[in-house]
C-alpha cells in the first residue's frame, strides 16, 4: 500500500525519456531564434562571410543570449529558494524588498563611489539587499500568518518604503534614470565586457543544488528542521545570501525580472512537488525558457524596435500569478 501511494506522488512519478529531450530541444530552439532576431538580420551565409555580421553576432547577440539564460536561471531559483524558506509560494526577491534594498545599495555606491569597480557596485548592491531581506524576515516573523497573503502584501508594502527612500534619493542627485534602468530589466544593454557579473550569479545559485535537501527540510518548519539535527538560522543564512548576491549582480547588470521567481516555481511545484531537488533542474529549465520566449517576443511586437523584457515579462506575469490566487491546486 505504501510503495503504490508514493508512487502516486507527483515528484516521485517516472518522467517518460522524450520530455527531457524535448525541453531541451525547446530551449534550443529559442537560444537559436534569440541568436538571428533583431533589427539587424544574421543568417549563416552572413556569419561566415561578413566581418560586420560576425563581429554584431560575438559582441552584441551572443553575450545576450548567454545573459538571458544566466538572469533568467538565477532570477528563477532564487525565487524558489525563498519560498522554500519563508514557507509561502507568493513571495520573491521583487516582492519581499531584496530587489528594492539592492537599488538602494546600487544608488549610494553610485553616489559616494562613483568611480568604482562593477564588482564593488555588485558587492554594495548584495550587502544592502542582505540586510533588506533580514530586516524583512525579522518583521515577518513577528506579525501574526493568518493569510498565505500576509508575506507578500507584507513585503510590497516594505519594498515600496525602501524604494520611496531611493527615488527621494535619486531625485535629489539626478539619478532617476537610472534607478529606473535598475528596476525594470532590458537585455538591449548587453554587450561582450558587460554581463560577466552573472556569472557569478549562476555560480552561487548552483549552490543551491548542494544544499537543496537542507533547504527542503528547512522549509517543513524549524521544529521538524531541529529534529533531523538541521540549523535553521545557517541553513536561512545560506539561502539569503545566494538570494542577496544574485540580485545585486542582475540589479548591476541588466536590472530585475519582474515575476519570474514567483511564477515560474509555483508552476513547477504544481507538477513535482515541494522536494527542491527534484525541482531544481525544471525551475532553471522554466526560467531559461521563459526569459528567452519574452525576450524574443519583446524584440518581434514592434519590429523592428523592440520592447524591454520588462514589460513582457510584467504582464506574462501578472496574469499568471491571478490565474494562480484565482484558481487552487487540486491537492
């Protein structure tokens, strides 16, 4: 009786062959089409025998791509490991105040550092999005959770303080602009010597796979955590400084995906369950595809100018997560 119910479940059920080859048949496919879309056409004939088109195909297209995957990976895993901790599928960086704190730390690098390194802008950037997202959980842990929407509403509301504090500080210094660059993410920016920052990111999110079931367990409640001999304050340290130093490299380099680490983990965790190591590899895979499907779609609406994956994003988005608060799981 109890190997058929385990069996049943949804993350332990024998995924046939051909859907992981076609998943990445898929994401293929979209790396390809982000490749040769644009305002300026590519195709092979032209890579091979145009020093211009080769030279727009190494500096421009292909560091695009490569950072859509990157952000768009990252960006999706981070948002799962925060449900995870804060055991509630409606939050995220962008909805607990980790992106706003990481402008605000952006901004005043900027402001009293403005001749340093990206890498120590990404450094202020995950320092301040660090602190943001413990002050956060601080304040979370000592409200009463009667609502799954309690955290997020939370959250918004937090956020939009910290960024009220940003834009009265932008104003002031004239960095509006680009405060609104930093928030609303455009991959029309990248360029060959400007996206290596999210590197780093996919490195520290790749540590999520080694300690998924520690974040799996954590996620189950501290009593049951502190019962198997796991730490529950190091385990949530560890999961909100991947979160920090993710969000200051893609805040840093191409400004952050609305929605994507909200919707994307929710829709895998209707298919495989709560386990994160058995969800991680779809969630990456989701958010990849995603991000290059909206990236694409933002280049072709209004061809051949093009849409930030922003605003593609936002409303792919913001549809997604009504259709997930209107309509409720079976199980």
């Amino acid at each position: 009786m109890t190997g058929s119910i385990a069996a049943d479940e949804p993350g332990l059920r024998a995924m046939p062959v051909w859907q992981p080859v076609l998943a990445l048949a898929l994401l293929a496919l979209l790396a390809v089409a982000s490749l040769l879309v644009g305002s300026g056409g590519i195709g092979l004939s032209a890579l091979l025998n145009d020093p211009a088109s080769a030279k727009l195909f190494l500096v421009s297209r292909l560091p695009r791509t490569l950072a859509l995957l990157l952000a768009g990976t990252a960006s999706a895993i981070t948002g799962l490991i925060m449900q995870r901790l804060v055991q509630n599928r409606f939050v995220e960086p962008s909805t607990m105040g980790t992106v706003d704190a990481a402008c605000l730390g952006l901004l005043l690098g900027v402001i009293f550092l403005p001749d340093a390194a990206p890498l120590t802008r990404m450094a202020m950037a995950a320092v301040a999005s660090w602190l943001g997202t413990v002050l956060f959980l601080l304040v979370l842990r000592a409200m009463p959770r009667r609502n799954a929407l309690m955290p997020p509403l939370l959250g918004i509301a937090y956020g939009g303080v910290i960024g009220a504090i940003s834009a009265f500080i932008a104003w002031q210094t004239g960095l509006m602009q680009a405060l609104g660059a930093w928030t609303t993410a455009d991959f029309s920016i990248v360029l060959s010597g400007r996206y290596e920052l999210l590197y780093v990111a996919a490195g520290v999110t790749a540590l999520a796979w080694f300690a998924a079931d520690r974040f799996t367990l954590a996620g189950l409640g501290d009593d049951i955590a502190s019962s198997v001999g796991l730490n529950p304050r190091r385990v949530l340290a560890l999961g909100v400084s991947i979160v920090a130093v993710t969000a200051g490299s893609i805040v840093v380099t191409v400004g952050f995906i609305p929605f994507l680490g909200l919707i994307v983990p929710n829709l895998v965790s209707r298919r495989v369950g709560d386990n994160l190591r058995t969800a991680l590899p779809m969630v990456a895979w989701l958010g990849a595809t995603v991000t290059l499907a909206c990236d694409i779609l933002g280049r072709l609406v209004f061809y051949p100018f093009e849409l930030p994956i922003g605003a593609t994003m936002g409303v792919l988005g913001a549809a997604v997560f009504l259709f997930l608060l209107l309509k409720r799981h079976p199980r």
